[in-house]
C-alpha cells in the first residue's frame, strides 16, 4: 500500500494562495462546484490549488492529493473557529451560508496560507524594482502563477502594461509572446489594476497578496495581466 505523507504547512500555504488566486479570477459562486457563468466554490479553487488546471471534481484524487486536499479545508476551518475542522461540511455550511460574499471566503483563504507561513505585520515591506524580476519599457515587473500572468508596481496604462508583459515574457521563453490567439488590442481588456501587500516569510522568501484595498496597511498599487 502506497505510503501517504502528512503535508506540510508550506504546501497547504501553496494550495490556498492558488485557491485565492482562482477564486478571485474566476468569480464565485456557492451551493455547486461551478455555474454557467465560470464562477467557482471555493472547494474547486483548493482542488485546483491542489492538481492544477486539470482538477475535474467528479475525478477521485489520489490519496495524496486528497490527504493535501482534506488538510486544506481543515486548515481553514480551524482558522474560522468553527465546529469539527475534520468535517468539511462544516466549511461548506460557513462557505454557503446566505450572508457570506466571496470576500468573506478570499479573505479566510489568504489569512489561512500567511498564518501557515508565518505572516506577520512587522514583515511587511514596500517593494522596489530591485524585488521584481526585470524591468522593461521602465516598469518593473515579475511572473507568477502557472500561466504566466505578470504583475508591475504602479498602476500602469493598459497598452504600455501589454508591450512591457510581452516583452518580459519574450525575454524569459526566448520566444515572441504575441500570437494568432494574444494580440495587443485585446490583451488590453484582460489588464486590471489592484493593491497588494508584499511581506516575507520566515525563510525570507517574498510573497505578495493580491485583492486589497488602498486603506490596507502597507498595500501598494500594483497592475495585473492575467495568463491564457
């Protein structure tokens, strides 16, 4: 029988920053795995923190992969201080509750993976271009997710947010990003602007947290291009 290892606090941490990430992304919705409309449970967005873009949830999960999973939703409800955190019907009945609204869930997925890596205000830091990856037409910029997507500091105006992505990811792949299926014009649309808050983990890694508003402490405007 294979052997199924506990997960650790940094991979459970990994799942949810993806769960936020597509939960927030994608839209949100309660009662089912996904509506017509794209938008997904939070159950789905663990699934995906936990496999990647190919989570199906009618699929069984491998017994890792469930462990990681069930870990996950135990970690946040024992953040959210409800009933049995080994229950997960105790989170669903939080999660779809008629009051809740998806920044309820974003933000107990966020608090849950920066507890699991050691979050603390006083590791709060204002980024420069000197923490991003590489600069290009003047904006500082870096990658992040599985797709790609790229983020610069500042709020940036849509088309030079476009050139200066095309540009970095050229120069990370070696190969030209614009094609049949990403042209400029349209790759405009997908460009939002935000606040995030940038701190450092106990090993000194940086991580950042998108979604905030411009009254969070230490949260700095940052300009998101989504990844295919």
């Amino acid at each position: 029988m294979p052997t199924t290892m506990a997960p650790s606090s940094y991979d459970i941490a990994s799942i949810l920053h993806t769960a936020h990430s597509e939960l927030y992304r994608r839209g949100w919705t309660q009662g089912r795995p996904c509506n017509i409309q794209g938008h997904i449970h939070a159950l789905s967005a663990i699934g995906l923190g936990v496999v990647g873009y190919h989570y199906d949830p009618r699929h069984i999960l491998t017994n890792q992969n469930q462990a990681r999973y069930d870990a996950a939703i135990t970690h946040v409800t024992k953040h959210l201080g409800l009933g049995d955190p080994d229950d997960p019907e105790t989170f669903i009945a939080w999660h779809d509750a008629g009051e809740r609204t998806q920044y309820d869930v974003l933000d107990a997925l966020n608090d849950t993976a920066r507890g699991l890596e050691g979050y603390a205000p006083d590791r709060v830091f204002t980024p420069t271009a000197a923490d991003m990856v590489s600069v290009h037409h003047g904006i500082a910029l870096a990658d992040y997710g599985e797709d790609s997507s790229c983020i610069a500091l500042g709020h940036i105006d849509p088309a030079l947010m476009v050139d200066a992505s095309a540009a970095f990811i050229s120069h990370l792949n070696g190969e030209p990003f614009y094609d049949e299926f990403r042209k400029p014009a349209e790759l405009q649309y997908r460009v939002r602007r935000d606040w995030a808050v940038y701190w450092r983990d106990e090993q000194g890694h940086q991580r950042f947290d998108l979604g905030h508003s411009q009254t969070t402490p230490g949260a700095v405007p940052v300009t998101i291009l989504p990844g295919d």
